[in-house]
C-alpha cells in the first residue's frame, strides 16, 4: 500500500486519446494520483462524464461558446467545484498551488501557450503534446532549465529513450535509433499514395491516437516532429538521429552509445505504458497493461525510411537545420493540410508540397520569441491556406 503524497493532476485534453488513458492509469493508481484539472477543446458531454468519476477541483473548456451549456451540465451532476472556459483560463489553470504534475495533452500548437505557464509555475510536465516542443524548443528548454521544471516523454519513442537512458547521464550518446511504423501506407507506390484517402489514412495499423496524429503518422510529418521533439529532449542534434521504419511497433526507440552498445525500450504498442512511467519515474508500477509476447511476434524488422515517398520527415530535418522559427512554419503550414486533408481540400501527397512551399515564402526569424512564434503561426496559416486548390 502507498504511503507517500498523493499528487495532484491537472489533463490538459482530457478528452482525447491520451487524455482518457492517463485517466486510466490514473484510475488503476488512485492511492497515488488525483485528477485536480481537467481541460478539453470542445467535447462537453465528455468533459462531464470525466467530472462525475474523478471530481476534480477544476473543469475547463477551451471553447468559450460552449460555457454555458458545461455549467448547467455540471451542476445538474452536482458539480462542486469550478467552470472555467476560454484559453486564457487554461494558461491560468496550470499554475495553480495544488497541482504538481501537469500531462499536456493538446493537440497541436494550442498546446503551446498552457505548457510554457506550467514551466514557469516549475510544475513537473508530461509532455504528449509534440508540437511544442516543434515550435518553440529552444524557448520551452530555456524556461524548463530556468524555472526547475522537469520535461518528463509521454511519446512512446521518447519515453523509450528516456527509458534506455536511465543510469547513463555520464555517458555520451553516439546515435538515437528513432523507430517509426510505418503507417498504413508504408508499401504504397507514390502513384497509389497520390489518390488515398482520409479514411484509409485513419486505420493505423498498431496504434490507437486520435485523428489528427494519425494523419501525421501516415504521411510521416509525425515522425519529422518527432525527430525534433528528440532533439531538443535529449540535446542531440539532428544528424545523430536516424529514423528506422520498424512496422511491428515492439521497439519503442533506442540509443547507441559511444562503445557500440544499443539499449532500447520493447513493449506491446500500448501508450498507457508510457504515460504512467511519465508519472511514476523513476518507478514502475505493476499494470495488467498487454504484454510484448516476443515468441509470438517472432521477428522484428528495421528498414530506411524512403524519403521519396515519404518527403516530410526531410521537411523536418530541413526545418529545424534551418532553426529559427521555421520549425513553426513547419508546424503550422501541417497543422493547415493536415485538417485540409481530413475535410477532403487537399490530396495526400500535396500536402508535402504546401508545406514546402509555406516554409520557402515564410519571413525567416532567427532569434524568435514567444510573439514572434504567434505571428509565424498565424501568418504561415494564412500563406498555406491560400497554397490550397
Ligand atoms: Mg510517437
């Protein structure tokens, strides 16, 4: 039985996939762990469903027009506690006295802002939301060294590193073996990848995420963040991470090091894994999470990536080479043919060629800071949206 602090909680995207699996971890370690906040986008039937189990102290909707409609839901359940909606109530959240961890899950870059107040309130984050850390890296670990705030993965690569670098602070990395699957199109001829659809690009073949992440993982924008978000995490740069295509998703990531050793992460593709180590390290947790049955799944294969098919992941690798707020651009031009995409505006492989093009016409910044980001966002949405035929 524990004995120690129970730590107060606060979701930041409670509702969506990681969002309701750190409630399960959260409900299967309930002597250890409190939900405090919870903050969703727009899902208010959800955001109810979540308050009536966990009663957490605050509840926070980012869409302001749907206040009311979460207030009169709440108080009919007998909610108690506070009804908060708009973005600048979730910055506020997270910098409440009572909270200790802070899982930022947003999705995209609307996840930015509330992670960058968490810091400076020198709350411990789980990160999930990778787009923060492509945006703005060099921002976020400026303040995260600054205010004591420990970046805790919750991206299963990411925690597979971090796993694998558990007791070699002393010891240098050589190459980060950054594992991707593939996604569903991984066998795709660029003829057949110029006509699929949304549809066909939201059946992951190994994990269960949300829409948005799943169109990344199709057309590897994913892995490209991904490839950065390491960077910056693990203060490696980019030409010693090297992507391999790993279709069984049993090899989170690993890490080479300087004597030749690789030491990696291998599990069941599960994210419950993951998000609970974010909460628990340096401890683990007994789970009855599915186990990896190795002589079951028989072989584990790795291949290169084919940067032909696949022309984001060197979109990525050209962003952050550049630096600057490029990485922004990068960010926002997809976060533009990724919903384009999904709505049937934009055809798959075009998506890549807005993107190139958004970063090719973007006004170049070295230095940004936190405005020069929200002006970079905005005005590279406008560039790519206007890039759509
Ligand atoms: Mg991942």
């Amino acid at each position: 039985m524990y004995e120690g602090k129970i730590k107060n909680i606060a979701i930041l995207g409670s509702t969506g996939s990681i969002g309701t699996q750190t409630l399960d971890v959260v409900r299967a370690n309930s002597d250890r762990y409190s939900v405090y906040a919870i903050c969703a986008n727009r899902s208010v039937d959800k955001l109810v469903e979540q308050a009536r189990e966990f009663k957490p102290e605050v509840v926070c909707i980012a869409d302001e027009s749907l206040y009311d409609s979460l207030r009169d839901k709440l108080s009919v359940i007998g909610f108690a506690g506070k009804v908060w909606s708009g973005s600048d109530s979730i910055a506020e959240v997270v910098t409440m006295d009572s909270i200790d961890i802070v899982v930022a899950a947003m999705v995209g870059y609307a996840g930015l802002r509330p992670t960058m107040e968490a810091i400076k309130a020198g709350k411990t984050i789980a990160l999930a939301n990778k787009e923060t850390l492509v945006v703005a890296g060099e921002l976020i670990c400026d303040l995260a060294l600054r205010h004591h705030a420990p970046i805790l993965p919750v991206d299963s690569e990411h925690s597979a590193i971090f796993q694998s670098l558990v007791g070699e602070e002393r010891n240098e990395i050589e190459k980060i073996l950054l594992t991707a699957s593939g996604g569903p199109f991984r066998t795709f001829s660029l003829d057949q990848m110029r006509s699929v659809t949304a549809s066909e690009a939201l059946k992951h073949p190994n994990w269960d995420m949300g829409a948005k992440i799943t169109i990344d993982s199709a057309s590897m924008m994913n892995k490209g963040f991904e490839v950065i978000e390491a960077k910056w995490l693990f203060g490696v740069e980019v030409d010693k991470i090297q992507v391999l295509v790993h279709p069984q998703s049993i090899v989170h990531s690993a890490v080479q090091f300087t004597d030749g050793a690789i030491k990696a992460q291998l599990g069941a593709p599960d994210m419950k894994l993951p998000i609970q180590y974010a909460l628990t390290y340096p401890d683990r947790l007994k789970t009855d999470f599915p186990r990896a049955e190795l002589t079951r799944i028989g072989s584990l294969t790795f291949e290169e990536p084919d940067l032909n098919r696949f022309p984001n992941l060197g979109l990525a690798y050209q962003a952050t080479k550049r630096g600057g707020n490029i990485p922004c651009v990068l960010n926002a031009a997809n976060e533009v043919v990724n919903l384009a995409f999904r709505e049937g505006r934009c055809g798959f492989l075009q998506m890549s060629d807005i993107i190139a093009a958004t970063m090719a016409k973007a006004h170049f910044i070295e230095k940004p800071t936190y405005e020069d980001y929200v002006a970079t966002d905005l005005a590279a949405r406008q560039i790519a949206n206007s890039l759509i035929r």
